[in-house]
C-alpha cells in the first residue's frame, strides 16, 4: 500500500499496464519528457522510451484518430487531452468514429482506447480550463464514460479501462488532482468495474448522489447535515456511460429523498438524467421531487470561480428543502 | 521491383501518364508486366462498372437506397489496388471506393449485401449504401462523415511502423475532404511520424457542386504535400497503369521507412454525386462528355487489343460472365431476407449495458425483436 494522490495514481496505473502489457502506448501534448502538464505521465518517457510515450503535434483531432487508428491495428492507446475543455476539435473522432466502430462494421473493428481528460472548476481557469463536457459524451451511445473521485477508483477504473474493449472517456477531477491522498492497494489487478455506483456513507434521512470532483463537497456537505443530526447516504456514481441505476433506486427507494449534485451546467446534465430516473421509476416511493444542485446555465465563469460550484452550502439548502417539503 | 527509369519525380507539373487514350504505352519506360496482370484489371475495371450500372437499376426499383456512382473512378481504384498487399496492409477508403473494395478481394455478395442491408450484410445492415469494410482484408468500414477517417489511417499507421514489419496503410478520399481540419491534422502528424501510409485523392473536380476553385486557392492538392514535408505525385486517374506506377511508387517508399507520400488523381465521376443530386445545375454537359471520352476502361480495353491480349469475344465472354456473377450475388442477398429489429441493440459495446438491456426488453414487451426491421 502507497499513500498517493490522484494525479501519482494516474502516473502509476499507467506505468504498471504498460510494464503490464506492451500492446498499451501514451500519446498526447507533452506527455513525453514534460511528463505532462500536470504530471500525470510522469516517469513514463524515461522508462518505456518515444515510441510508447508519443509527443504529438497540438492537434486533438489528430491525437484521438490516430488513437482509433491505433486501436484498430491492435494496440491500446490512451490519449491525454490536456484539458477537457480542449476535447472538441477531437469531438467528431470520438463521436464519429471511435464510439460507432463496433455498430457500423457489425463488430468487425473495435476501438479499444482511452481518452484522459482533466476536468473540473475551482481552479482559477475560466471557462476555458474548468468545464465538466460528460454530458456530451454521455449522449453518445458506443463509449463509455467515468469520473472517478479518489486514488482507489482511479487506479480501479484505469486499469478497467485500459483492459476493456471498447472506447472510455476516463474524466479526472483536476481539482482533485493533489487535495486527496489515500492509501491504494499495490495489486496490479486493482479492479473497479465500469458502471458500478459505491456507497461513501450510509445514511436514512437523504440520498445525495454524486460523482466526479463534486464528490469532495457533498461528502463535506454530509459532515455538516451529521453535525445538525441529520443523517445523509453518499453514493460516488464513478461510472456515467453506463450507470449503476439500479443500486440508485434501491437507495432512493428506501430513504424517500434524493438530492442529485454535479457541477457541470445543469439543462441536458447527466444529474437531470438521474433524476429523471429515479421520477420515472420510484415516484410512489419518493416523500419529495428529486432535486438537482448543478452549476448554472453559463459558460464557466472566471471571478466567480467557487461560486459558481455547487458547494455545501447550496448542498445543504437543497436538502433542506427535499426535508421540508 | 520498379527500375530506375520508372522513376516518378515528386511535385512534376504534367499528371504521371503510361497509356494514352489511344490505348498507346507512351511511358518514358518500356512496358514490363504480366500479361494477365494487365488483363486482371481490365476485368476489374469492367466489373466494378457493372456493378455501379446495377446498383443504379436496383435503387431505381426501391431495393437499394442511395447509390454513390463511381463511374469515371474506376482507374484510379483499381490501379492503387493492385499497388498494396490486401490483408497485409490497411486500407481506410471513403464512400466512392466499391471498385477499390472490389479489386482487393471484396466479395461480391458481401458488397451488394451492404448495399441491400439484408441479413447477408456481415456489418448487419448497420449503415446506408456505399460504406464497404471488411475485417478480414483490413479495409477499415467507412464512415460518412469526410475525412474522419484520415486521423485514424495514420494512427494505423504509426502502429504498423511501431510493429515494424514494413506494412503500410493507404488512405483515399476526395478532393472535398482537403479542406477539413481532420485532413490537415492527420497529414501533418503523418509527416511528423514519418508514418507509413499513403495519402490518395480521388480529384474529380467537385465536393458535390463546389467546384475545387471554390475549394481551395491552392492550384491543386498535390502542393499542399510540401507543407506536410512529404512527396507529392499528380497522376492521371483515368490511367489505371499510371495509378498503380505511381502508387507502388510511394507504397515501397512507405515500407522502406521513407515516410508517407501523398498522391493526387485527376478523376471524373460521370454521374451525380448522389442519386439524390442533380449535376446539370452545376456542371455543362459537353465538360461531361470530354471525361467520358477519357474513360479509362475504354482506354485499357485499346491498350490490349493493340497488344493482341484482347478481342471482341473475349469481352462478350466477360460480360456474360460478370453478368451471372451479378444476378446470383442479386439473387443470394435478396433471398436472405431482412435483418431483424432485434439486431440494432447488439454491437454497441462489448456486452450491453444496464441500460440498454432494459430498453431492449421494454420495446421486446411491446414488438417481436425477430419481425424484419423497418
């Protein structure tokens, strides 16, 4: 066991299925020496040599194609956007062609790839350095989508990924980056299936569902609501495309209110889905609407950085209001 | 192997050119193949014509969709073909490439059954007309979207020079695809890479009605190699020798570790682009007329005869023959029948997810998967 962050995690369960299996390669914007931006690749270039870690031209269409092309020919690349926000000049080669390879050639070719991409606000980056886009790829059936929140289901869910056999738009907390050490088993097998939903807490009074960086303040949230006697269940969705609906609904079911957070935008979000679900599903079980806890319907904002998240305390009003009603 | 003399200079002004429309070798290097490599194409060349002929008949009886005519395409196609090793290299076509599909090794009832989407369709009736792909002779499946594919023909690429084993991958597309940003991005990261493949443009003047002035200022698309730091050819696309020359050419060059080339067809498509499109808005007859008399399976057909390979009863053979081949390939994909509505919930992933299953059985609740889709 190694006490390590997110962003080490991601540099570790790189090189271990690396080490582990020689068909897989890195490729991305400085990912070689730089070890990239955020050091996510870091180590790699030394160790596994340019033509496993490739430093790519700045083009993301060209990084995520050729990642396809790869991937056809029998590798397993994982591409690095630098950040999310970068993705969509790469949008049409995951939306066109890695997500609809197996259906339109009956399965013929596959596309087994994995697209990093660092997402998140509240770090002072604008709405160019903080959006949450899962919702976009959420809406494109042939990929999968996760947004873990910790070093543990970071290392799960890479390797899962890596191991697969079909496209994963791996998101990673970058606010979370460094805020969260945490023991992470030396298993090289380290397993967290894609599309299973963990519970954080147990709790009777409320569900708060979450995923991805807003996982940090709705557990935050969950400490307060227990300080005021209030008992909330935390359940870390990690996996979006496809989602472990039904672990939701056996929760919700039982508890009766649910309050849904994410910090991207909230029309059309992935939370709007889970709630959509649990109305059209668990209605006569509910004692209160679902209720969402989002960013707004703007562009990422600059001066209003941290307001603009969903914090505790928009956290906790919403879970006073599914109480009282 | 090529000689000396049959040397192509990259970026020559004139289009690479071995037989006139005469049907006269007037290449600068004496005529060196086999013959029954030579008379292989002709067969292809009046295979694949046939083919489009009948396809345009099926879509007029409703039973195919949509008909993307590559007539006038048929040199270039056929003439690349014969320049790579089929299951060995990697070929990422686009829309227009059934005679190129065709001439690697395609089945004949693998393609009509695409085209039909019937249960005879190994890509199970996933996608529209015109998108071949075949698993077994590493031709990528196409996608409709233009130049989409061009990103991924160079990952396949750096994958093969990765392997090392001298593969290499050929990438086609059309003249419209050179304006889209995946176009540029794939070309420069080849040239960065120095990546096997060869980049081939199908050059028929027009990206549906747009005409290539109105396409790019650059006079041709062969230019725009220098930037990307590779070869560029023009060659005659109307010449099926010329395009098999000049492709070979850059095919050895790629597995000789000398990087990609970039190669630029003169072509023509007689028809419109589509079924759905009507190119007497956009184009004078008499500019149609003047390619047709260019057609390369005529040319071919004058080249042989004048070498004694080919007679008037050799072609009637031929057509009689590529003509049953054609009806029984019709008859076996019609005869499969429909694909069921249950086969658009398979494929999606590796195994279906949570969600998926659950729509599959509510619409199985309300409709039998086996009933033929509509």
């Amino acid at each position: 066991m190694a006490v390590q962050t997110i962003v080490q995690t991601v540099a570790r369960t790189l090189a271990e299925e690396m080490a582990r299996d020689e068909r897989v390669v890195v490729l991305g914007e400085d990912v070689g020496k730089r070890g990239g931006v955020f050091l996510a690749t870091e180590g790699l270039f030394d160790r596994f040599g340019p033509d496993r870690v490739i430093d790519t031209p700045l083009a993301e269409a060209a990084i995520i194609g050729a990642a396809v092309g790869m991937a056809v020919h029998g590798l397993r690349p994982v591409a690095e956007i630098q950040f999310a926000d970068y993705v969509f000049p790469g949008f049409d080669q995951l939306v066109s062609q890695a997500a609809k390879l197996r259906y339109r050639s009956g399965g013929a070719f596959t596309a087994p790839m994995v697209v990093r991409l660092p997402a998140g606000g509240g770090v002072a980056g604008g709405h160019h350095h903080s959006q949450n886009p899962e919702a976009h790829f959420v809406h494109t059936p042939g990929l999968q989508v996760v947004y873990p929140s910790t070093p543990n289901d970071v290392k799960g869910l890479l390797k899962s990924a890596v191991r697969g056999d079909d496209p994963v738009v791996f998101m990673e907390p970058k606010r979370l980056y460094r805020a969260i050490k945490e023991e992470v088993p030396d298993d090289p097998d380290h397993l967290v299936p894609i599309g299973q939903a963990v519970v954080r807490r147990a709790g009777d009074d409320v569900v708060l569902v979450s995923y991805g960086a807003s996982m940090s303040e709705t557990l935050r949230a969950a400490d307060a609501l227990a300080e005021q006697g209030i008992s909330a269940e935390v359940i870390d969705l990690r996996s979006l495309l496809p989602w472990d609906e039904d672990l939701v609904l056996e929760r919700v079911a039982r508890v009766g209110r649910v309050v849904v957070v994410s910090e991207a935008p909230r029309t059309g979000s992935f939370a709007s889905e889970v709630a959509a679900t649990i109305a059209e599903e668990a209605l006569d079980l509910l004692e209160a609407p679902p209720v969402r806890v989002t960013g707004f319907d703007t562009p990422y904002p600059y001066a209003q950085d941290r307001a603009y998240l969903p914090g505790p305390d928009r956290i906790l009003h919403a879970v006073q209001r599914v109480l009282d009603y | 192997m090529i000689g000396k003399t049959q040397r192509f200079e990259p970026f020559a002004e004139a289009p690479v050119r071995v037989i006139d429309e005469a049907g006269q070798w007037i290449a600068p290097f004496a005529y060196n193949l086999d013959d029954d490599f030579v008379r292989g194409m002709y067969r292809d060349l009046v295979r694949a014509r046939r083919l489009d002929e009948r396809l345009s008949t099926l879509q007029r009886q409703g039973k195919v969709s949509f008909v993307a005519s590559a007539a006038g395409h048929e040199g270039a196609q056929v003439g690349m073909a014969r320049a790579i090793e089929p299951g060995r290299d990697w070929l990422y076509p686009y829309y227009r490439d059934l005679p190129l599909a065709l001439a690697v090794g395609w089945p004949l009832a693998e393609a009509i059954a695409q085209q039909m989407a019937t249960r005879a369709d190994p890509a199970r009736g996933r996608q529209m007309p015109a998108h071949p792909g075949s698993a077994a002779l590493n031709l990528f499946t196409v996608a409709s979207p233009i130049a989409s594919h061009v990103p991924p023909a160079v990952g396949t690429a750096i994958a093969q020079k990765l392997a090392g084993q001298g593969d290499v991958t050929l990438c086609t597309f059309g003249d419209g695809a050179t304006s889209e940003g995946d176009w540029h991005a794939a070309l420069n990261l080849a040239g960065a890479q120095g990546a096997p493949v060869v980049f081939f443009c199908e050059n028929n003047g027009y990206a549906i009605s747009v005409a290539f002035r109105h396409q790019s200022g650059s006079v041709d698309v062969a230019t725009k190699a220098h930037a990307y730091g590779m070869p560029g050819y023009r060659v005659d696309g109307m010449d099926a020798l010329a395009c098999y020359f000049v492709t070979r050419q850059a095919v050895e060059a790629a597995r000789d570790g000398l990087g990609p080339s970039l190669v630029e067809a003169f072509v023509y498509r007689y028809g419109a682009h589509s079924n759905a499109d009507d190119d007497a808005r956009y184009r004078p007859a008499d500019e149609v007329a003047a390619w047709r008399r260019r057609d390369p399976i005529g040319r071919m057909r004058r080249f042989l005869e004048g070498r004694g390979l080919w007679d008037d009863a050799a072609e009637a053979a031929l057509a009689a023959e590529l003509k049953a081949e054609l009806d029984a390939a019709v008859r076996a994909v019609e005869a499969a029948g429909p694909v069921p509505l249950g086969w658009m919930f398979d494929d999606v992933l590796a195994s279906p997810s949570l969600q998926l299953r659950k729509q599959r059985a509510a619409l199985a609740a309300q409709r039998d998967l086996e009933e033929p889709a509509r």
